[in-house]
C-alpha cells in the first residue's frame, strides 16, 4: 500500500497525459465559396456550431455537422457571440462595418447596426458583465453591446489591431493587440483601459484565452510560440513552442490543454502542468490553411476547419510569390477529440 501511495502522483501524471492524446475524429463536409473562413464558435447548450465562411454563416449540429441554417448575407463574415440570457446571437462582418443581432433558436435577423471602430472581428460574450465585447481590426476600439436591446453602450478607446479578446471574471477584460504585439487590458465595469502589457519575446498576438482559476493568459503569437501572462501583473511566465503562425487558441480547463490552430496544417496541443509548467503533447494533423479554432465545452472537442488546396504554380519572374488554389467545394469543417 505504501509504494502505490508513493507512485501514484507519478501515475496520476501518466493518466492525464494518456487522456490528452489528439486525433480527428470526425469531418463535416459544407463545400460552397472558400475564398474566406474566420472563427468558429460552439454553442455547447444548443448543440450548434457557426462557422465563419466568407459572405455568411453556416449554422451546423455540433454532433453531426448537419447543416441547420445560416446568417447573412454579410460582406465578409468575422465571428459570433452568443448570449443565452437574451436568446439574441450577434455576428460581425468586417468589410461593412456591420453588426447583425439575431434570435439564438430561429436564426432570424433582429437588427442591423453600425460598429463603433473600423472592420469588427473577434467578438465574446461576458458572462459577468452580461455585455457583448467587439474588437474592431482595422481601428476604434473595444465596442461594447447590451446584448438585450442591441445598442452600443460603450466604446473602450484601445489602438491597434484588435484580435481575440477574454475576460477573468474579476472585472478585467484582455484583448490582444497584433500590431503592438501586446495585450491590452481594460475595466470591464468602467470600461476604461487600464495596461498595455508586451509580449516579448512573442510577435504579433490573434488567438487569446485565459486560465481563470490561476491567472494566466495564453497567447498565440506569430512566432511559432504561445505567449503565457499573469493576468494579474503581466508578468511573462513561459513560452511554450506551438506550430508555425498559430493563429487561434482556445485553452480547455477539463483536460488542462491548450490547443493553438496553426496553418502549417497543425493542431498544437500543450499540457498545463502547473501555472508555471507547460508539457508539449504530440500534435495533431489537421489541413493546410487550419487557421481558426473552437471548443465545445460539452463534450471538450476542439473545431477548426478549411479547404482543400491544388499544386502551387511555378514563380514568376517578377511577379508575386505563388500560392496554391483552393480547390472548389472541398472547405470543411475538422473535429479533434481525444483517443
């Protein structure tokens, strides 16, 4: 009894590591324009999952890929929130500026209205707060939406490029800033800012999820690491290596991973250990161009998705670096579970 006593935090470790080994596990065909896709969100309740695919959003079962319904048309499809409380769903298009608030059960279009900054992209919802965060791209902020009636209460003066934002549930709001390679913090009740704290020796900065419950922010940046932070101080904890360009990250506390979506045709999957320990896992083959992500709190399965790609054509002189064509009717939602 007293050496299994002795041995089981080892075995325990070995279990956890066991749980968390990654494969696809399923694929959901949708075809149709591929010239453009962006984030992905799961509505684990519901069971439906939005995905962001050029001039519209397909609504799918998150279980069987199903196509339900879609959002649009819109000029260039960004990302969804959801607000259960209010039934009321919010969608952001990037080339127009707009913001379309929709009925969570039905799909159907309950307004439409102009956002407060340039190109609107990521979008969350903040179960503390209740209130609907948007990241404008292109410049003007952090708008901020009652996500009851549907207007812009506030706009959070940040610059930059705004990215992937998320929130620690202690009234502090994070948002990554691409172009200063930074995370910008900022008060979720005044909605004012309050830090801007570096990334070094990270690059640029898109996907952002938190760690709650031990205070550490997890960010992807474009120099192959995830960037890890004290939500607290800003203080850089670790670094560990993800694919190439990660681009979105989603972080599961259940399995205790962090999943970084990278378009080298790569799922990174990071172990947290500790705060202050990160374990890189075998990462998991997905698709060229896999850049965006989601996780279905449910059931812990992790979405990205993409389209096939034909041979790249041979350079020419003086022109522009070749890229490879995508291949017509073949994007596709992939899902990645564990063994």
């Amino acid at each position: 009894m007293k050496k299994l006593l002795r041995f089981l935090p080892l075995l325990l470790v070995c279990a956890v590591a066991a749980r968390a080994d990654y494969k696809v596990v399923a694929r959901f065909p949708i075809g149709g324009d591929t010239s453009s896709y962006d984030y992905l969100r799961v509505d684990p309740v519901a069971r439906r999952l939005y995905v962001a695919h050029e001039k519209k959003f397909e609504v799918l079962d998150a279980d069987t890929g199903k196509k339900v319904g879609e959002i649009g048309p819109v000029t260039r499809a960004h990302g969804v929130a959801i607000s259960p409380e209010t039934n009321h769903g919010f969608a952001t298009s990037g080339i127009d500026d707009q913001i379309i608030m929709f009925d969570l059960k039905t799909l159907a279009h309950l307004k439409q209205f102009k956002s407060s900054g340039s190109n609107p992209d990521a979008i969350e919802f903040d179960p503390q707060t209740k209130r609907i965060f948007i990241g404008n791209h292109g410049g003007g902020g952090v708008t901020v939406i009652d996500p009851a009636s549907g207007d812009i209460v506030a706009t959070i003066p940040i610059e930059g490029k705004l990215e992937a934002l998320a929130f620690d549930g202690r009234g502090q709001g994070y948002v990554n800033v691409e172009d200063k390679s930074s995370v910008a913090v900022f008060d979720t009740a005044t909605l004012k800012p309050k830090a801007l704290w570096s990334a070094a020796p990270g690059e640029g900065g898109t996907g952002l999820d938190i760690d709650a419950a031990n205070h550490r922010i997890f960010s992807a940046c474009a120099n192959n690491k995830v960037v890890v932070l004290d939500s607290d101080t800003g203080k850089v904890i670790a670094t560990p290596a993800a694919g190439e360009d990660p681009d979105g990250l989603v972080f599961d506390p259940k399995s205790r991973c962090i999943f970084t979506s990278n378009p080298d045709g790569t799922m990174s999957v990071i172990r947290v250990d500790s705060p202050n320990k990160f374990t890189s896992l075998p990462a998991v083959a997905t698709a060229m161009g896999a850049k965006t992500i989601a996780i279905d709190a449910k059931t812990g399965r992790v979405f990205t998705c993409a389209p096939k790609f034909g041979p790249k054509p041979p350079p020419v002189k003086g022109g522009a670096k070749p890229k490879a064509p995508i291949l017509a009717g073949t994007f596709e939602v992939i899902v990645v579970g564990a063994k």
